[in-house]
C-alpha cells in the first residue's frame, strides 16, 4: 500500500480485495479485522460499513 495513504482508504481497499476474492465473506467480519489491522475507531468502521452498503446498493442483484 502506498506509503502516506489514509488508515480509512487502506482499510476499504483491503475490504473490498477480500470480497473480490471471495464475496461471500462475512462483511462484520471483515470490517472487524480491517479496524484492528488499520487501528480505526469506530467512526471509521461507521464509515466503512456505509461505502459497503452504498457499493451493494450499485451492485444489480440476481435477476429471477
């Protein structure tokens, strides 16, 4: 990761390459680590968890 780069940028583009390899896994999980791993607070895991919904939400889903 780029050195001088935001905690709360490297923590979302460490989410979002987990789900790219595997995007079942488990979002309260992964936003748990990524706060322990990049020593966000919990405003940054607020902000985390509103970019993965707002990503899911321009994500068309399974057509029936």
């Amino acid at each position: 990761m780029p050195v001088g780069e935001a905690p709360i940028k490297q923590a979302l583009k460490w989410i979002l390459e987990q789900l790219e390899d595997n995007p079942k896994a488990d979002r309260a999980k992964l936003v748990d680590e990524a706060s322990r791993r990049f020593d966000l607070g919990p405003l940054d895991a607020d902000f985390l968890w509103r970019q993965l919904a707002d990503r899911g939400k321009a994500t068309p889903g399974p057509t029936p």
